[in-house]
C-alpha cells in the first residue's frame, strides 16, 4: 500500500513538474512568436501590401507628359479653284494695237482705225479670275507635339482604382494594429471597451500614401484648359471597379453595396450603354469600334446635351468613349 503511494506521489509529482516544463516552453515560444509576428508585421507584412498600394496610388495621380518630335514630307496634290474679282498692277509698260471706230466733231467717222497705245508701268487693271490652280508639291512638315495626359482621365484609371480598392483595406488594417508589446495594452483596453476599434479607420498612411514624383510634368504646358471638341468627349459609362475582399470592401464603399454591388451596378451600367446604342466594344476594351456604329452613338449623346453635329470630314480621327472614374 504505502509502495503504491509512494508510485502515485512520484507521478504526481512529475506530472506537476512536466506540466510546469510544457508551460514555460509554451510561454517561451508565444514571446518568440509574439516578437516574429511584430517583425513580420513590421518589416515584411506592411512594406509589401502598403508599399503595393501606394504604388498603385501613384501610377493612377501620374501624368504623361512627353514631346514627340514629327518630321514627315507631306504630297499635296489638289486643285485650287480660284473665282475671285481683283486688281492687278502692270510691272512694265504694254504696247497695244487695235482696231476702232472713231468720231471726229466736224470731221466725221473713221471706221476701223488702227490706234496705238501704251499702258505705262504701273497701271492698276481691275480683272476677273476664273481658273483652277494646280498644286503638285511635297511640303515638308517640322512639329514638337507635347502630350500631356493625366492617367486619372483615362481607361487606365479603372484597374489602377480596383487594385488599389483590392489593398487599401489590407494597407489600413496593418497600420492600424499594434507595433509591438507596448501598443498591445492600449490596443486591447480599445478592444474591451464596447464601441470596439476600427481597422479601417483613416491614417497617416490612407492621408498621404504616395509622397510624389522624380520629376515635375505640365510645367509650361499652356492647352491644359483648352476645351475638347464634342466629338471626342468620352461618355461617362456608370461602370464601376469590382473591388476585392467583399466584407472589407462593403465598408469601404457602402453606397454601392447598397444598389447590391459592383456586379449589379456594372449591369444595369451595361443595360443603360445599350439603350443608348453604345457599342460595348468602346468600354469593354477589346477591339476599336466601327466609325459609323461609334459617331452615331456618340452624335446621338451630344445631341440630347448640346445640339452639336459631328463635322463632315474628321480627317480619319474617331472620337472614343472612355470608361468613367
């Protein structure tokens, strides 16, 4: 009896002393771990989804702004008509020899007299041009052409929108969590408190993501406020970006979510496009879409803003409608 006692007391007690040795190799790897997850959060996690969102922040706010230099020898070969009432003035002096009827007081008529005359330099003659001119000639052509053109104003501004909506929430909510041990108490007093914290909360980082650029652009460029000719004003689409994590996403745009969500808002978009007779091909980005399709489209639109028609001969250039953003 006692021999068993003495069993139970030596495996009560190394079951106390390995329960002791478990929990402080425990405590030892959550510390280890605790002080990895800091340093992954710090130096891995947030450099890489912040510095990709920041990324896509910048490329959206950038500004293309490049000279192209255009040097080409242009054929000209047309036919001038030229009907237009002028004054010329003689550069010498022109003889001239006709024939005329002459009346004489007292003498009478003398009929096909031969009269010669001379028209000094200097004459001014009224004339009458009608003719056409023919122009066959080469002309060489010597342009610098700056286009400068915000990327935010194009199609590209719809994907860089989406990545950015797909890591902003990520970029926000790994700013927003604690450092290190010494956040953690604050961190979890908030928690605890009731109203609970918001990881998608604005930050220093969501205030001022991208720092700017290496190099200015538009500096000097004078036509930025010139306006567009109506045949080229693209038409706002309705079509909004996808987005990413839906349950972070909701919470970032919550006015969408509430029409049922991108995909609902993109459809009736689509639906609102075709009842305008808008090809999809002009927003969907696949191939350009045929002239007489997109100018019709496009007149169609104008017409029921501005009553403006499109010109009779566009030189080749076909208006295209962007997706909105």
């Amino acid at each position: 009896m006692r021999a068993l006692k003495a069993i139970g007391g030596s495996i009560k007690n190394f079951m106390i002393l390995f329960s002791f040795i478990v929990n402080l190799i425990l405590v030892v790897v959550l510390v280890v771990l605790g002080l990895m997850l800091f340093e992954i959060k710090n130096n891995i996690a947030t450099p890489l989804v912040s510095g990709l969102h920041s990324s896509f922040v910048g490329l959206d706010e950038a500004t293309i702004d490049w000279t192209i230099p255009v040097r080409a020898d242009v054929p000209v070969n047309l036919d001038i008509a030229l009907q237009q009432n002028t004054v010329v003035v003689l550069t010498e002096s022109v003889p001239l020899n006709v024939s005329a009827n002459i009346i004489l007081p007292g003498v009478g008529n003398l009929n096909n007299a031969s009269v010669a005359l001379t028209l000094p330099a200097g004459t001014r003659l009224p004339v009458a041009l009608d003719l056409n001119v023919p122009v066959r000639d080469t002309l060489p052509i010597a342009l610098d052409v700056r286009a400068v053109i915000p990327l935010d104003r194009t199609q590209l501004h719809d994907p860089l929108a989406n990545l950015q909506l797909m890591f902003d929430p990520l970029a926000r909510i790994l700013v927003n969590l604690p450092n290190g041990f010494d956040e953690v108490p604050a961190f979890a007093a908030d928690v605890l408190d009731g109203d609970g914290v918001n990881l998608l909360a604005d930050n220093t980082y969501t205030e001022h993501p991208w720092p700017g650029f290496s190099q200015t652009a538009g500096i000097g460029y004078t036509l930025a406020n010139e306006s567009v000719p109506p045949v080229n004003l693209p038409i706002q689409t309705g079509i909004v970006p996808v987005g990413g994590i839906p349950g972070l996403d909701q919470q970032l745009r919550p006015e969408i979510y509430a029409q049922g969500g991108p995909q609902a808002v993109n459809a009736q978009a689509a639906l609102a496009m075709e009842a305008q007779s808008v090809p999809a091909v002009a927003y969907q980005g696949s191939v350009p879409p045929a002239e007489g399709a997109l100018a019709g489209a496009v007149e169609q639109d104008l017409t029921s803003q501005e009553a403006v028609q499109p010109p009779p001969n566009d030189m080749g250039i076909m208006p295209t409608p962007a997706a909105g953003g």
